[in-house]
C-alpha cells in the first residue's frame, strides 16, 4: 500500500483554494491551535475526511481507494470514480491511437500527391 500523508495533500487542495487551515478548522468546528496541524496528519477518522472533501469540494476517499486491490476494486461496491478513471484511459488509448492513424493517413496522402 502507498504511504502518503493525506494532510498534506489537504493542505495542497487548501493552496489551490486559497485558503488558510483555520478557515478549514472553523468548517471542522475546531480551534485554530488544532487546525495548524492539519497537514501533518496521516489519516483522519472517517467522518472528519468526509467533511473536509465536502468543505473543500475533493474526494480524499479516493487516494486510497484507488490502492484497493483489483477483486475489490472491480466489485459493485467500488466507488463510480474508478469505474470513469478507466474509460478515461480507454478513451486517452483511443486518441492516441487515432492521432497516430492520422499521421499514417497524411503520410499517405503526401506520398499519393507526390505521384500524380
């Protein structure tokens, strides 16, 4: 299982929203002495997570549920985010796969012009 601290991953979603872990810790209910330290957490119960991703409009839940092995993963009980993860990668392999078609098709076009 990756190791990562889900505080500061919080705490990068804070930077990008441009605000402050007291903001969040007002949105917590608790004090700003606490809320300094938010970052360095390396989990956090489950209904606190739940309330910093609505807070800060991120799922977190999804940093570990993407390490789930693949029997479960695959399950029905499997959050919808994985289930759109890879028919986004399905489809970035089809573009690919159409752009490289299309320097093909080019390719030929040349070589046909070159020869009338």
């Amino acid at each position: 299982m990756e190791d990562f601290r889900i505080g500061s991953l919080i705490n990068k979603r804070l930077i990008a929203l441009g605000k402050s872990k007291t903001w969040l810790g007002s949105k917590l209910g608790i004090k700003s002495s606490a809320s300094s330290g938010l970052d360095m957490r390396k989990d956090f119960y489950c209904t606190d997570l739940l309330k910093i991703s609505i807070a800060l409009k991120h799922d977190f839940f999804s940093y570990y549920y993407k390490q789930l092995p693949a029997e479960i993963s695959e399950s029905i009980f499997a959050p919808q985010q994985t289930a759109n993860e890879n028919n986004v990668k399905d489809l970035e392999k089809q573009l690919a796969d159409l752009k490289k078609e299309n320097e093909y098709l080019k390719t030929i076009a040349e070589l046909a012009k070159k020869i009338k």
